[in-house]
C-alpha cells in the first residue's frame, strides 16, 4: 500500500508537491521531474525524467502603411521628424531583444531601434523593420517612403529694359548676359533654362540671349526654368527697341533713305528725299553744288565732287546725293575742292583719292561698316593721335596711339569681331577730342 506520492522540480522550473502537476506552470528551458512513492513501512521508490519547454513563437510587430513626403528646403531630401517612421508596436511571448531596419532602393542602410533624423533621398525607398526575440524567433514587416521634390525653382529677371536700335539698322543686338536671368536655384538643381520672345520679336532659346536682335518696339522676354522633377517658373520682362535719329536729320533710321544724308531737303517737292531721288541740277540745292554741273556725292563713307551726269549711276549703286553726314549732329560744315576739277566715273572709283578734303574733321567710313573702318585725320598737326571705340553701353572695344608722321592720315581699325550695333569713336590730337558714330552691320 502506498502512503504517499510527491514529487521535486529542479532545473529551469524548481518547486515541490504531491498527487499530481496538473496546471504546474512550467518555464522555458530543462525542468527535472522526480517522483518518490513511500508505503506505510517507510519504504520508498523514485523515478525521473525530463520536461524541456522551447520558444518556438515568432514575434509580432505592425508597420506604418506606406508614406509620401516632399522634400525639404534647401535639400532635396526628407529628414525623418521623431517617431513617424518608426514601429507601431512590438512584442513577444518572451520578449523582444532586438529591434532593427534595412533601408533599399532610393535610400540604403542599416540601423535600429528609431528612424529619427533619417535622411531619405528622393524616389521610394523600402523601409523593412525586424524585430527577435532570444530565442532567435524574427518577424518582420515594412512600407515604403517615397519622396517627391515639389518644390518650384526661383528665379529673378531683369527689370524692363529700353535700348536705341543700331544706327540705321530698326534692330538692337543684345550684348552678353544683359538681358539673361539675374539670378536661378532650385533645392535640387535647375536642368533646363529656356527663354521665349513674344511681341515684335519672336523666338525661343536656351541659357542666353547673347546676341539675339530684337526688332524696333515691345518684346516682351519669358524665361522658364525647370528642375529634374518636372518644376518649372517662369519670370518676363519687356525690351523696347525705340528707333533713332542717327544722323540728326529729323529722320528715324527705320525710314531714313539716305543714312548720314539730310533726307528732309525736298527742293522739287515730289515728297521724295532729293539725296536718293535727285531733281534737275537747277533744283539741287547750292550747298550740295560744287561747281560748274557737279554735285557732292557721298560714296562708300567718302565725300567726292562729279559731274551732274554721273550722279544717276552713282546712286544706282548706293550713293547718295549731298555730302557723307551733312546732316551730322556734331554739325560741322564741309569746304569744297577747286570748282574746276572734273573726274571721270574710273577715277572716282580709286580708293577715295579725290575724296573731298575736311581740315580739321575726322571722318569714319564706311558707315554701316562691316569688317573693317577708317578713320581719317587730315591736317592733325604730326601730333600723336589717339583713338577709342566705345560700344552703345560706353564699353571700351578698342584703345591705341598712333604716332603717324604724316600731314594727312587713315587709320584702318579691324571690326570684324564687334557685334552690331551703335559706336563712337573718338579721337584725341593735342588735347583735342572729336567724336563720331558709326554703326557696324553684320
């Protein structure tokens, strides 16, 4: 008979009892168990065995859903703000002992326990979150983080601008970066810069408007830039191209037929310009005569005296009657050659050698040049002689001296590499300035 049955835990679970282990809590890890049985003698008897509890349930965790954010100024990233980022929750049966992320696609890398100050790169980045337990029972979970540049570039234009156009040519010639963008950024970089002309000049470019013409009037100049998102802005401002009077004639240049000439002289009164439409001899007037049946012709920036008969042939080639710039606004008045010199059509074609003489006055020719112009100095004195070139915006373009022992000088000036556009040139002789225009035509 037996008097008695208990038993003795050791190991992961430790403890003592008799009769039974029903609903004995048992730990994780190797419990013992041993059973004695004793009868009323005292007698007693023993057996053993083991009870191995294994941790073989995963942890649970829950993810954020997916997240759509923009990116930051002046970054062109997300920086992660707190726990936004971070697990919802965790947990395990026996306790979570690590708690870690991977970062793929857009942004990579590798940490734990909080995103917090994560810079994401923009595009989708997976963000997979993984938690264990010791054991080394894992789950996981993740979302996606997709960052989008939203932000619209900045970009400044110039004020409204208002130019002359060149001299007889009713367009002006832009020069560098005047008319460029002041100024352009964008968080994540600006990949096109574009430029459209509506008005009176129209056209469209990119990055400068280095040396595009605008027509005489209202322009009107959009830029447009665009980052690598797709974000564009735009900014516009006018150009007015007013139109001159060159040649101080009372003229525009846009109507003037006789650049340099007085167009307004209508001595026959046909309301035609008798410098490109000329009269009878009778009806030229007396300061455009220089003797006997001959006329002051400018040809190619020169003043020359022919026979009456020939003008018709000369203008037919691009003369013009009255002497080169006799509508000049600096005003000057020109002192003929002998009244009793005759030249041939041959003879006036050689070089300007019977070009009419002007003491004391430069003259600049051709006018429009193109390539090249002369300045020419008679009567300077021997003195050194030196000449400047400005551009319309009074830039230097050309600076030199010239020490030329001759009583009558003509001063070659290569212009080849000058936009078009309005010039003064002028010339200083024993302290003594003189200044010209000229326009250059390419």
């Amino acid at each position: 008979v037996i008097s008695s049955t208990t038993y003795t835990l050791t190991g992961a679970t430790t403890g003592s009892g008799s009769n039974s282990l029903a609903t004995f809590v048992f730990v994780k890890g190797v419990t013992t168990i041993k059973w004695t049985v004793t009868d009323p003698a005292g007698n007693t008897s023993t057996c053993s065995f083991t009870v191995t509890i294994a941790d073989d349930d995963a942890p649970s965790l829950v993810c954020k859903a997916n997240q759509t954010r923009g990116t930051t100024t002046p970054a062109c990233k997300y920086t992660a703000v707190g726990t936004e980022f971070n697990l919802i929750s965790k947990s395990d049966n026996c306790g979570v002992t690590s708690t870690t992320y991977t970062l793929s696609g857009a942004t990579t890398g590798t940490g734990s326990s909080s995103l917090a100050g994560k810079i994401f790169n923009t595009g989708v980045t997976t963000v997979v979150w993984k938690v264990s337990d010791a054991a080394g029972n894992m789950n996981t979970c993740s979302f996606t983080v997709t960052v989008n540049d939203n932000i619209l570039p900045t970009l400044t234009c110039k004020a409204n601008q208002v130019r002359n156009a060149a001299a007889y040519a009713c367009k002006y010639t832009t020069v560098g970066t005047e008319f460029n963008l002041t100024a352009s950024s964008d968080n994540c970089g600006i990949t096109s810069t574009t430029y459209t002309l509506t008005g009176v000049t129209t056209g469209t470019g990119s990055t400068t408007l280095a040396g595009v013409m605008f027509n005489k009037g209202v322009s009107t100049v959009t830029w447009k830039v665009t980052d690598a998102a797709g974000n564009s802005k735009t900014c516009s401002f006018t150009v007015t191209v007013n139109d001159v009077d060159s040649d101080c004639d009372g003229v525009y240049d846009c109507t003037d037929v006789c650049p340099g000439g007085d167009d307004t002289v209508d001595n026959d009164g046909n309301s035609l310009p008798d410098c490109k439409y000329p009269p009878s001899y009778a009806q030229i007037i007396p300061a455009w005569k220089c003797g006997a049946n001959k006329v002051y012709i400018c040809h190619s920036g020169s003043t020359q005296c022919v026979n009456y008969s020939l003008l018709a042939g000369h203008i037919g080639h691009g003369d013009y009657l009255g002497p080169c710039d006799n509508a000049n606004c600096n005003g000057w008045s020109l002192i003929s050659e002998s009244d009793t010199d005759i030249y041939s059509e041959a003879e006036l074609e050689k070089d300007h050698v019977h070009e009419l003489a002007l003491p004391n006055v430069m003259e600049v020719y051709p006018n429009p040049a193109r390539n090249k112009m002369f300045v020419k100095l008679p009567n300077h004195g021997l003195a050194p002689i030196h000449i400047q070139v400005y551009n319309s915006m009074g830039k230097q373009m050309f600076n030199d001296i010239f020490d030329l022992k001759a009583e009558h000088v003509v001063i070659p000036i290569n212009v080849l590499e000058f936009p078009s556009g309005l010039y003064y040139i002028k010339a200083t002789v024993d302290g003594v300035e003189q200044v010209k225009t000229v326009s250059i035509n390419k």
